[in-house]
C-alpha cells in the first residue's frame, strides 16, 4: 500500500503543472487557483487510498479539483462565476482529450502560435478579461459595447482559438 501510495505522490507531482493549469483555466484567477492548488493536494494526499488501481490519475484529481471550484464558487466572491457549467465542460473536454503522445507544451505553443494570429481587438479582448481578470460588464465598459456584444465576441474568440490549435495539432507529425 505505500509502495502505491508513493507512486500515486510522484505521479501526482509529476503532472502538477497540468493540474494548475486547469484549475487556472476554471478559477482564471493566479491566487485563487495556488489555494485551490493546496487544497486539491491535501485532498489528493488523504484519499490516495481510495484511487483505484490502474485509473487514470489526471481525470481523478482534475475531479477533485473540478469539485474544489465549484464549492469555492458558491462560498466565496473571490472567484468569477460562470455562465452556466458550459465553460466547465468545455474545459473538462480540453484537458481530457490530452493523450500522451500529445504534450502539454505542444499544446501550449500551438496556442501562443494561434494567439499571434488575433487581430489586435481580440487580443485586447481577451487581455482585459483574462489577464486582467475584468467581468464582463468592466470589459463591456471599457470597450463601449454591451455585455452581450462583449460575450459573443469572446464566445467566438475562444471557438477559433480552439479550431486553430486542433488544426494546427493536426498538421503536426506524430
């Protein structure tokens, strides 16, 4: 049982920058998501028992770190709502359909290589709500336009970034 429980810890670590990156992805704020980080992992560490043997680590703890979100999100206003669970599930499909043979890094400077790409509004776009970590009515404000306007834009933003880096990955040899 401990030789699997130390298997589970390095593994864990091991694939710790994907986990953050996921709970960044849900919670879209640095701070918020190294606390959701500790917790997830204390979490990981007392229920490291419970993992089932030859079960895919990175779906159980972006499970736990799924769950961790959403309570967080219904106690605290730290952490932005979303509109619905659909960016959750978009996110969960993201991370999921990851294979091995495709690394997170690949992944990462296929997006930057699509985020050249954006006209300067989208990137500001994204800057200012992403980055900057603006709701959606402060970006509407800033930019003068309204929150659905501001929504939609970013709603097909996000849709051709994502079309980008699924082209692009598939131009890449395996």
């Amino acid at each position: 049982m401990a030789v699997e429980r130390d298997r589970l810890i390095r593994e864990f670590q091991r694939d710790r920058l994907r986990l953050i990156a996921y709970i960044r992805a849900l919670a879209g704020d640095a701070d918020l998501t190294e606390d959701i980080f500790q917790e997830v992992s204390v979490i990981v560490l007392q229920k490291a028992e419970e993992f089932a043997e030859g079960g895919d680590l990175q779906a159980w703890c972006r499970g736990i770190a799924r769950n961790v979100v959403l309570r967080e999100r219904e106690k605290s206003k730290r952490l932005r709502t979303f509109e619905g669970d659909r960016i959750l599930e978009l996110v969960d499909a993201a991370f999921a359909e990851r294979t091995a043979g495709d690394p997170l890094e690949t992944r990462h400077s296929l997006l930057r290589a699509c985020l050249r790409m954006l006209a300067a509004p989208s990137r500001e776009l994204l800057q200012l709500r992403y980055d900057s970590g603006l709701s959606l009515r402060e970006v509407a404000q800033k930019l003068r336009r309204t929150e659905p306007a501001v929504q939609v834009a970013l709603s097909r933003v996000r849709k051709w970034l994502q079309d980008c880096v699924e082209r692009r990955a598939a131009e890449v040899p395996s």
